[in-house]
C-alpha cells in the first residue's frame, strides 16, 4: 500500500506516492512520471521496484501546477527545453525532491537510483552527475533540443553509468542526438535499443520487449544498489 505524502520545494507543494518496503535502511529509487502524469502502469512499476527490495517514490510532479502549466512551462522556457544545467526550474526541483528523499530515515542516501521518461528523462543525465545516484535510468531524454540533449560539460561530470532504453524509430529522441549522447558518455553509457514505439515504461507489462526492458532495468537497480537481503 502507497502512502501519500507531500514536499515544499521552492514555493510549490509537490505529493508523492512512497511505496515503503518495510523500516530497513534500504536503497530507494524516485521513478518519474512522463507526460502523461502517473498512471497505473507506473504504480505497478513501483510496486514491483519495492518487492524487489527498494523503497520507492513515485512524485506527482504537476501537483498544485496542473500538467498544462507544468508542460507549458517545460516547452517555452528556454533553460527547460534544452536541458540546461543553470537555472533550470524543473531539473532543480527534482533535484530538491532527490535531497528530500535521501532525508528519508529508512532510505539509504548513498545508494539511490532514479528513473525518468521522455518529458523528464533529460533530468536523469544531471542526477547521474550526483555520487549518490549509483542506478540512473532514462527512457528517451525527449528535452534538451539542442546536441546530445546535455549541456556540453556535464558529460565529463558523470559519476556513474547511465542505462539508457531509446526506440529506433522516434520523433521526439532523433538518431542524431542519441548518438551524440553515447559519443559524449562513452564507457558512461549502456544503451539498449527496442522495436517499439516511444513510452517503453508504458508498455512494461503488455509487449515481450517492454518486458525485457523492464527487467533490464530491474537488474541494473540491483547490480548498483545491492538491495537488503531478504534472509
């Protein structure tokens, strides 16, 4: 059973989900909400994150904004739409959340791992610059628009492999950028590439290969954060 919470994050309130998987100290992972706000393949992605051995919040981004607001101002604030490291209003909010959650008395706060999609999969490549944030997952990075779709300089920052899920065929992630992006992370970066349409998160538990790449992902949590032994 979720419990609701709420954050004061630079003059907003944001709510959450925490899925808690019991009072260990545990890693905890935060799973991001695309454009489609959350919906109920995301709780049950977080439901399966927490039996795998995390705590996990899944945050309600547009909360007191509402999407339109949120989305508007993540498409014509320049900062925002291209993923800028400086004065990004909606990368240091989820950034606030982060420290928030590391705060979290059952949570680990060096071994955090985190996961965005699309509309929030660019904020992913800045959290991976934090030590802590040892699992760092992006499914399509859909924001920055210009290059690679992170700020030339950050790449070089990266303290730990990033593992990416991209579509082939994708309007909103061009081959381009994403080989930009590899060229830029290097051995920083596990790519895995699908046959299917953009929102893999969406298709986790209803395609073959949303399937795989929702295990992938699973392992990869549990290779960098090392989940508390059931025993």
């Amino acid at each position: 059973m979720a419990q609701k919470i709420t954050f004061d994050i630079s003059g907003r309130v944001v709510h959450a989900f925490l899925y808690k998987k019991d009072n260990k100290k545990r890693p905890g992972i935060i799973f991001l909400h695309d454009i489609s706000g959350i919906v109920p393949a995301f709780k049950k992605t977080a439901e399966l994150l927490m039996d795998a051995g995390f705590h996990v919040l899944l945050p309600d981004l547009y909360s007191d904004l509402g999407a339109s607001k949120y989305c508007v101002r993540m498409f014509f604030d320049e900062l925002s739409r291209n993923n800028s490291d400086h004065g990004n209003t909606p990368l240091n909010e989820v950034l606030e959340i982060l420290d928030h959650f590391k705060d979290f008395e059952e949570v680990d706060e060096q071994r955090i791992g985190m996961v965005g999609q699309c509309l929030t999969g660019g904020f992913i490549l800045h959290a991976a610059i934090r030590e802590e944030v040892k699992a760092p997952v992006v499914f399509h990075h859909s924001f920055g628009r210009k290059g690679s779709g992170f700020p030339k300089g950050c790449a070089a920052l990266v303290q730990n492999t990033i593992q990416g899920h991209y579509v082939y065929m994708d309007p909103f992630v061009p081959a381009e950028r994403l080989r930009k992006l590899e060229a830029d992370l290097g051995e920083k970066f596990e790519k895995h590439m699908y046959v299917l349409p953009h929102g893999i998160p969406h298709l986790f538990f209803n395609t073959a290969q949303g399937k795989k790449a929702f295990n992938r992902m699973v392992d990869f949590m549990k290779k960098h954060l090392e989940p508390v032994s059931e025993v």
